[in-house]
C-alpha cells in the first residue's frame, strides 16, 4: 500500500507504514522491483495506491502521548507481540513492524492522534503502526491465558521463596553443612 504524502512516499501494508524520500512515483512495477519479488510471486500481493496519508505526517503533534515498552513479549496464535503502556493503557504490536528499525537505536514509541503508534527516532518520524486489537474472543482467550500464565508463575516464585527460606533455617540452625569449594 502507497500513501502519497505531502514530502514522502508512504509504503506499509495497511497495519504499519513507513516513510520513504526522495524516490519518483512508486507504481506497481517499481514496487515490484524495490521489494525484488519475481512475477509467479507478485501474484499474491495486492498493491493499492491512496493519495492521501490518514495521519498527520508532523514530526511532532500536540497529543502524542510517551510509551514505554514493557518488559513482556507474548507469541500468540503466531504472532509476536511486543506491549507498550502509556501508564493507563496497554498496546499490543507485532514485533515485526520494529524490524525496520533495529538500525535505529535508540527508537522512541508514541500514542499518537487516531491510536496509531508512532515510530520515532529522535524527533523524526520514522514509522506508523496500528496497534493490534483482538477480537473479543481472542481478548478473552488471551486475559485468561496470560492469568494462567501470571497464576503459574507467580505460584512457581512463592515456591522458590519458601524452599530458599527453609534452606537458610536449616543453615542457620546447623542442618546443612558447607559445602567446600571444588
């Protein structure tokens, strides 16, 4: 998908988009040949040209609103998802709409106007990537699964905490003995 810009060329796939300068009108034979897919494979993609962008293009707006990444990244039904809070709120992306910034270090996340995500380096505007939403089903498959997973681990690290203070009782009252160094 190109988005025609008012200084780029926009290039995504619907779900993200990123800038591109300084190229001539990308039609579908260029894109073709920029991505080097050959024709049997060009076949299985759709190229469609909109000549607006739907967001502001601004490396800066009033009402982005700061990310942080959290310290979470979950694989579910095939996709790898990073987490971003804004303190209030957590967004899901798949992490591989940051692959093109692995070059990019470090990249900053904002919530910008229309809930998309907001790809910065610096202050420049490198990317846009919609967030993912999960159909209500999957919401509620994926909350239960993540509090199945919270309810283990957290059991798991109770566990250890108790088996690690009996080990320091029994050390203290002269249980165990010291193991010498090998």
């Amino acid at each position: 998908m190109i988005h025609n810009g008012d200084n780029a060329q926009w290039i995504g796939d619907g779900f993200a988009s990123y800038p591109i300068y300084s190229l001539p009108y990308l039609s579908e034979e260029s894109m073709q040949m920029l991505l080097s897919v050959d024709f049997d494979a060009w076949s299985k993609y759709t190229y469609d040209y909109i000549s607006k962008v739907p967001f502001s293009e601004e490396d800066f707006t009033s009402d982005e609103i700061s990310l942080s990444e959290l310290e979470v990244e979950i694989s579910y039904r095939g996709c790898d998802m990073i987490l971003l809070s804004d303190g209030a709120r957590v967004y899901y992306i798949e992490k591989k709409y940051l692959k093109p910034f692995n070059d990019f270090e470090p990249v900053f996340l904002y919530r910008s106007e229309k809930k998309m995500i907001a790809v910065k380096e610096g202050m420049l505007l490198r990317g846009m990537i919609m967030p993912h939403y999960f159909a209500d089903v999957s919401k509620k498959e994926l909350l239960d699964e993540l509090r199945k997973a919270y309810l283990m681990t957290d059991g798991m690290l109770k566990e250890l905490a108790v088996m690690e203070q009996a080990e320091k009782i029994a050390e203290d009252l002269g249980f165990v003995e010291e193991r010498e160094n090998e």
